[in-house]
C-alpha cells in the first residue's frame, strides 16, 4: 500500500511512498532536491515541519532535533516513517539558523537592581569569544559548582558587553546566588547560544512582542536589533507585570518611542488597578486592542500560563504557526 507525501512549498510537489518508508526517501527515491547530508538523524540538515500525517520516527541525535524544536511540530525527514498521507513544510531560511556553540570565561562588570526582585547581571567577555547570536536566544550561566541557570541576553547581538535580566527564586539556588552573593570582578562561565524564539532578519513586517516580567529580555534584545536594523519597523510590545513594583526598563521604551514614533508599547498589570495602567491579562489585553496581524511575526516571552494564552488567541485570530515564535519559561529558566 502507498502514501502521498506533499511537499508544501511552492510550486507544491507530491509523491507516492510506501508505507513505512522515511519521507526523505521518498522524496529522494522521486527526484526530488530535498536538503539532507548524514541521513543517520545526526546532522538535522533534513530538518522539516510536520504540518499532517502519521508518522513514526526512528532514533536520532537531540543534537539534531531537540526538545523545543518538537514542540513546534518539526521532524528529522530522513528518521520519519510515513504511515499515512502526510504534508511536510520546508523551513525558511531564518529558521535553519544555528551559531556556534561557545563557552566563555567572562568577568561581571556589573549587577544593577531593576525592580525588588530583578537585577541587570553584565558581563564583559575573558576569553572563548566572540559570541555570535540572534536576539531572543538564551545561554547557560555557570556562577560556582552546581549553580547554573538559563538566562536570555537583553543586550543586541552587536553589543559588546553582555546582559542578563535575573529574577530571584527562592527555590532556585543560582539566582539567589546572584543577587546575595555575586559581585564586580567575579567570574561566570557562559554556555551558549539556544533558543528558537530568535529575531527572524529575513522578515521585514510588522512585529508582536509580549514580554512577562523578566522576559522582557529577549524582547528588548528583539526590539532593538530590529530598530538598528530597519528604524522605520512597525512594532508593538505588550509588557505584562503582577503590579507597578514589577515594572522596569520603561524610561527606555519611552526614549525608543521617542525616537521611533513606529514603536508603540503598553505596560499591562495583572493584579492592581492604577491610574494611566491597563489593569488586565496580557492576553485579555491583546484581545481587546485586536491589533492587525497582517505579516506579523509574533514574539512571546514569559512565563507558560501567559505564552500558551497569548498564542491561543493569535491563532484563533488567523496568525499561522510559522508566524508564531515562543519562548515558555520555567523556574529553571527564570521565569517571570
């Protein structure tokens, strides 16, 4: 018995395969120039979006496909059994970005109080460098033996010294190490870069960006490498806080929107009502503003309850998936 496999690209290609068989063979075995190199799942050059179909995918290397990138649906072509008719997507350009994997020795420069419970954590680079990232990508930071965490970059990519955004958890040790024990002069190791929810630079659209609490981070480092970029870019950011005490870095999005009058931002408190504020969900806001979707590319950050409902709503809106770009944080990730 045969399958149809549909490669949704343009013009649209379909072809038969046998049951069982990968879809990188198929489309192989069809004549078709489909990317692929080590076809062992290791290298992920033959990476793909699932967008229908069953499938069952045979053993490969997370260094190829890790646990984010199956979140978002996308599969190894040459590991991926096809057992019934499936549709697969091409991934564009911007989404088969991958930077060398770098671990630096660096020197805190500074830790800067943001709000009662966030520092601005800057690090200048010893050696291991230079760091090459998108902006919205994240790295590891080592502070001692066994205190590490993730922590995404606020600065830009062209940015010479390095800045993370640290919310102290009671119950995660390397943040309360920040901020009751780290000080100028000492020295982080610095793993990285990851992450999916990184700057697109080949999209020249409009941009979404909602940020919770400390995510704010990649959003600013999004923001402001698309500004220097093209300064005429339409964005608007959704910044979502429990109260006025958890707001921070808003005297720098008024001098962005000062200086970019196609910048527009809304500070939204969830749990207090003050004058001048938005008093709702960041989600709950969104909804009611309905902002045009038309070419956007969303960019969420936050903690996972806000993520997941900010994201419902744009899909229900009519955003597509490609156009949706999640970075979900959890504890271990310092999450808002």
């Amino acid at each position: 018995m045969t399958v149809r496999i549909e490669l949704e690209q343009d013009p649209i290609v379909r072809v038969e395969a046998e049951e069982g068989e990968t879809i990188l063979a198929s489309l192989l075995r069809a004549g078709v120039d489909f990317p692929h190199d080590c076809q062992a799942g290791n290298c992920g050059t033959c990476k793909c979006e699932l967008v229908s179909g069953e499938i069952t995918e045979l053993p490969y290397s997370e260094f190829a496909l890790d646990q984010e990138e199956r979140a978002r649906d996308l599969i190894l072509a040459c590991r991926s059994q096809a057992w019934s008719d499936c549709v697969v997507r091409p991934l564009e350009p911007d989404d088969q970005i991958v930077h060398p994997s770098r671990i630096m020795q660096c020197t805190v420069a500074a830790i800067e109080p943001l709000t009662h419970n966030i520092c601005a954590l800057k690090l200048k680079i010893k050696s291991g460098g230079p760091y090459i990232f998108s902006a919205g990508q994240y790295a590891q930071l080592e502070f001692a033996p066994g205190l590490a965490g993730y922590f995404s970059m606020a600065n830009r990519p062209v940015d010479p010294v390095l800045e993370f955004h640290v919310r102290r958890e009671p119950h995660q040790g390397a943040t309360e190490y920040v901020h009751s024990r780290l000080q100028a002069g000492d020295s982080v190791t610095v793993k990285g870069p990851a992450g999916l929810a990184y700057l697109r630079a080949s999209h020249q659209g409009p941009i979404l960006a909602v940020a919770g609490g400390s995510a704010l981070a990649p959003l600013r480092s999004i923001i402001e490498s698309a500004l220097l970029s093209d300064p005429a870019r339409a964005i608007e950011l959704y910044f979502g806080v429990r109260s006025e005490r958890d707001v921070f870095g808003e005297a720098r999005l008024q001098h962005l929107a000062a200086k970019h009058p196609n910048f527009k931002f809304h500070v939204v408190l969830s749990e207090e009502t003050r004058q001048g504020r938005r008093h709702a969900l960041v989600s709950e806001a969104i909804e009611q503003d309905r902002p045009a979707l038309a070419n956007v590319k969303a960019y969420i950050a936050g903690p996972r309850a806000m993520v997941d409902a900010v994201a419902a709503y744009l899909r229900r809106a009519g955003l597509s998936e490609r156009d949706l770009h999640c970075d979900a944080l959890q504890v271990a990730r310092v999450a808002a």
